[in-house]
C-alpha cells in the first residue's frame, strides 16, 4: 500500500477502533499464482503487538485450501472532498481527492475443521452480531442438525505479522483547509462523511 508519512498511523487503538466499527474484512492470498479473495466477518484480539482474526469460509470455496501467506483488508469510513471546499483553492489550484482509513494485515493462515472449534466459532460470530439486530439466536451445539451443517465451512486463524494503517485525513494540507473540509463533510448528513469528519477533528493539533 502506498503509504506517504502524512497518512501513516502507528497507534494500534486505532486498528481497534476500526474493527470495533466492521469487523467485515477482504481477504486475500494466492495459491498456484492465482489470487483469491474472500470478503468475510472475522472476530478480531489484541493482546499488546499480538493480533488475530478467526473466521470461517464456505468448504467449496478455493481459499479454503490455503494455509500460508494472507493479507486482510479492513475497510474503515470513507468521503469524497471536493477542490470547492478549500479555503486555497484558487491559489493552490486544488483538485478533488478522497479522504478515508483502512488497515492493511499481513499475516499467516491456519485451518482447522475441528467440529468443536467449528462450533465454538459460530457462536462467538453469533454472539458478536446478534445483539446488534435486536436479535438473540445462538448455536445450540447439541442440536444434531445444527451439528451437520459444520461439516460445510473450513474455519481459519489469521496471526497478524505486520499492521499497516494508512488514515487519509488531509494531515498534509493547511489546518484551514482541514477544519473546513470536516464542517462540509458533516453538513452533507450522511453516516459515512460524519464518520470521516470525526476522524479528522479528532487528528486537529487542539483536539
């Protein structure tokens, strides 16, 4: 990923703050010189450096075959800027960008069809999204049924090796700029500018 020094973020609390967000991540590896990418939900620990992601594919999918090198890709919020907004616009002959945050994971696949491990992964994605949707199903692991259905997913862990973040926030433009880019983000009303304004408040040398 193309990272300028501007854009770079090193605090992992970040990393925790996107996950906490959408765990929904792309997963990408390569096997016999093909790439493979799957777009998933994951559960997401970090103890101190150590990071790792647990999920599972469905069994037909290729990437289920693929133990060894892997690249997560988790999406954070994202807003376009138009040139309009800055307050240099004219003299510094702006032109339109993107602002956004994303994370980049590097790491190590491991598979497993262990039915309790199976098991056990399935509910804790349940547990983790069911609240959410007002929502309380669990996997009822003695349920033989429920049990079968095991045998049709590979689950994976993913140990992270390296985290890159990049937060694209305008850090490389006039705090005037920055500052009006962020009023005209939230003034447009969606979720996603709101989101990308907060971050970008939150970067300011007097946040």
């Amino acid at each position: 990923m193309y990272l300028p020094r501007a854009f770079a973020e090193t605090d992992l609390a970040a990393l925790d703050a996107l996950f906490a967000r959408d765990n929904f991540v792309s997963l990408i590896s390569v096997r016999d010189g093909e790439p493979t990418v799957s777009h998933l939900p994951v559960l997401y620990r970090r103890d101190g450096q150590r990071i790792q992601l647990r999920g599972h594919w469905a069994k037909p999918n290729p990437q289920s075959q693929h133990a060894g090198p892997a690249l997560a890709v988790v999406h954070g919020p994202h807003a376009y800027i138009s040139p309009g907004w800055y307050t240099d616009k004219e003299e510094a002959a702006r032109v339109p960008t993107w602002n956004y945050a994303v994370a980049h994971l590097q790491g190590r696949l491991d598979t497993f069809d262990d039915e309790a491990e199976l098991a056990r992964l399935v509910d804790d994605l349940s547990v983790r999204h069911e609240a959410e949707v007002g929502s309380d199903w669990r996997f009822e692991v003695e349920r033989e049924a429920l049990r079968r259905q095991l045998r049709g997913i590979v689950g994976f862990r993913f140990e992270v090796e390296r985290a890159t973040l990049k937060f694209k926030l305008s850090q490389n433009h006039p705090l005037a700029n920055r500052v009006a880019v962020a009023e005209r983000l939230d003034a447009l009303g969606s979720e996603n500018a709101a989101e990308v304004a907060a971050l970008m408040r939150a970067g300011l040398p007097d946040a």
